[in-house]
C-alpha cells in the first residue's frame, strides 16, 4: 500500500501535467480525484463502487 507522502507526491506529479484545456485534462483531473479520495480514506482502493459525494 502506498504511504500518504507518495499519494500526496503523485498528485503533485499529476497536477504538473495539467494543460488548462479541460477536454484533455478531464482524465488528469479524474486520476488526481482518485488519489486524493485514497488519501482522505473516502473509498476503499480497488473498489468499484462509485463515490456517492461526488458521483465519480
């Protein structure tokens, strides 16, 4: 399992490669959401329920 400060560093990394066009960042921006929810403890890793907050 992955530790806090890794997640934290791959959203990061993720964040640098944000273009500002939104069409070709929805992916980026997809992936960073699903890191944080790993770091806030919001949805288990590996599960395919879908986040009922905020509907991803």
């Amino acid at each position: 399992m992955e530790s806090k400060e890794q997640l934290l560093q791959e959203i990061e990394t993720l964040k640098s490669k944000l273009t500002g066009d939104m069409m070709s960042d929805m992916e980026i921006r997809d992936q960073i959401h699903n890191v944080e929810m790993k770091v806030n403890g919001v949805k288990p890793e590996d599960s395919h329920f879908d986040c009922i907050g905020c509907g991803s």
